[in-house]
C-alpha cells in the first residue's frame, strides 16, 4: 500500500485537528508536516511543525515543503462580517497561493481542499462567499496536481473536545443536540469529521471517481478500502 507524506494547514481548527488526528494514527501516513500560525501543541515522532506567520510569504520555507505526496488543506475562514474582498483574500488568494507552491515543488502530490456544501460551482451565484469557494475549487483544479479533491462537507460531527479558539465553538454548544436528529432525516448534511478525514486519507492513497465530493460521496469514500 503506498505511503503518505502529508502537508497539513488548520490544523489548529476544528477540521484540521481532527484530520491530524488521524492522520497521526493512521498505518499508512508515515510523515506529517503542520504549517500554522500557531503550535498545535501535539508531540508524535511522525510529526514536524512550522510556524509561520505570513502565508502569503512561503520563500523562508519552501525547502521544508519538498518531498511531500498529499496536502490536506483545512485552513479556512468565516465569512460573517467580510466584504468579499477580505474573503477572497484569505480564501481563494491565500488558498491559491499555497497550492501553487507545492505544486511547483510536488508536482505528483493529491491536493484535497476542505470546501463547503452550497459552494457555487459556476461562480455566478448570489452568495458571495459560495461564489469564491466556487472559484477556488475551480482554479484549484486547474493546477497540475496528480489529483486535486474538493471535499463539501455541511454539518460536520466532531470526535475530540472542541477548543475556544476554534470558529463556532459557542455555536456547537448551542446545537450538539441537533446532529443525532440530522443524521436520521437528513443524512446528506451531516458527516463525522473523522470520515471527513478518512476520506482525504483514501483519497490519497487510492483516488475517487469525482473530484468534487458532496457528503454522500465523502461517505461512500470513507468507508471504502478502494474505489
């Protein structure tokens, strides 16, 4: 079974610290680099962070970023209270500009980009911020990756204690209740962060047949030793 050198962002987050998780205790991940603003403060022999404060500047880094064959990219922001200027920089911007680093330096590496459900393929919507997801997903998959997987999670369960620091922590307290419910009447909005993650691992290690994937087919990927 092929072997993983996986480049993780957001790792501080929700999503991102759940991927690390378990990507950490995952037999086929031999090596994991964290590029994040701030320590994740995890301690695994698999595991070498950077912190970098400026992702727009990758220069002092980017021979730390060679010889890696799947980036989970789990860094994102919230739209609430940005213009689409502000979002478009620390999404699409940012986003794109990490990508084409690693794929100047990795050009067979599988780039899996946690996107959203509702994102707004056509880019001509009347939501700002599924219009920019839109165009990222687009651009994303314009680069010349080996694979590039947009992951569009809704509802997303998390399996380890949720921090402070992380987007919607007071919200999760407020709504924990609702995803057993979720789960029974609307299935295809709701997903387990660690199938979310065991579905960017299979992803990598084995492909899927489409290079967006909505909740079912985050699922069906997860549960799956090949497709």
């Amino acid at each position: 079974m092929k072997k993983l050198s996986v480049i993780i962002t957001g790792a501080t987050g929700m999503v991102g610290e759940g991927v690390l998780y378990e990507c950490l205790h995952h037999a086929n991940v031999e090596k994991v680099l964290v590029i994040t603003r701030n320590p994740t403060g995890y301690s695994d022999p698999k595991l070498t962070e950077i912190v970098i404060k400026d992702f727009f500047d990758l220069s002092s880094i980017r021979n730390s970023l060679k010889g890696y064959n799947a980036c989970y990219f789990c860094l994102g922001v919230t739209s609430l209270g940005k213009n689409e200027e502000e979002y478009k920089k620390l999404t699409y911007d940012l986003t794109i500009n990490f990508a084409t680093t690693l794929v100047s330096l990795n050009p067979e590496m599988t780039f899996c980009y946690i996107s959203g459900a509702g994102t707004d393929g056509s880019e001509k919507g009347r939501s700002m911020w599924a219009r920019v997801k839109g165009k990222t997903e687009n651009d994303l998959m314009k680069l010349p990756f080996s694979q590039v997987y947009n992951f569009r999670p809704a509802g997303i369960v998390p399996f380890l204690k949720l921090k402070p620091s992380q987007t919607f922590y007071k919200a999760y307290k407020f709504v924990w209740w609702l995803f057993p419910v979720m789960k029974v009447i609307a299935p295809n909005y709701v997903v387990d962060l660690k199938d979310l993650a065991a579905a960017m691992i299979n992803a990598s290690l084995t492909g899927y047949s489409k290079s967006v994937l909505e909740v079912k087919d985050i699922k069906v990927l997860a549960s799956s030793d090949r497709i």
